[in-house]
C-alpha cells in the first residue's frame, strides 16, 4: 500500500458504524483542491474521532492507500474548526439542528 499526508476540509457527516467482528469503523470524505477523498478509520480511535470532528473540519491525515483508492487513517490533526456564528446551543453545549429552534 502506497503512503500519503493529505490536509483538507471535512465535506460529508461522520459516519460511525460497528462491522460484525465488533470492529468500530468509521467514514467520512475529505476535500482538497476541488478533489474528494473517502476515508476510513478504525479502531480506538473512532470513538474520539467521532467526538471532536464535525462537517466543515479542517484535518491533516496520515493514511495508507488501498486498492479501492480509500485513505485508510493512521493519524490526524486538527488545523482549525468550522465556525459556529449564530448557532444555538443546547445545554449540553451541542447544536441544535434549525427544525428545533424554539421562537
């Protein structure tokens, strides 16, 4: 498998799912330069993946690429989050979605 270091934009939600080995998995696409790539992360680190990357995310991954041109993560980092201007809130400190608006 061949090795790459990409930074990009977050563009799809992050989807979670467990396979039946009871692996956790999760996907999402990264932007980059008007090209779109899916990635994949397993293991230990779904879970606070899942918590502190949202849509509109910029992250820096280290991934290896496989035969289907997946980014399979080894590592990320985080280079700045999306900005959340006029946003409510509920008091969990997590968005509400626009349907939910209370005026």
């Amino acid at each position: 498998m061949n090795t790459a270091i990409i930074t990009g934009k977050v563009t799809s939600e992050v989807n979670q799912m467990i396979l039946k080995s009871g692996t956790p998995v999760c996907r999402f696409t990264l932007s980059r330069d008007s090209r779109t790539f899916d990635c994949l992360l397993t293991g230990q680190k779904v879970v606070s993946f899942v918590k502190e990357i949202e849509k509109g995310t910029e992250l820096t991954i280290d991934c290896l690429i496989n035969d289907h041109l997946q980014l399979l993560v080894q590592a990320y980092r985080i280079e700045s989050r999306p900005l959340r201007l006029g946003q409510v809130w509920d008091y969990r400190g997590r968005p509400l979605a626009n349907n939910k608006l209370a005026f």
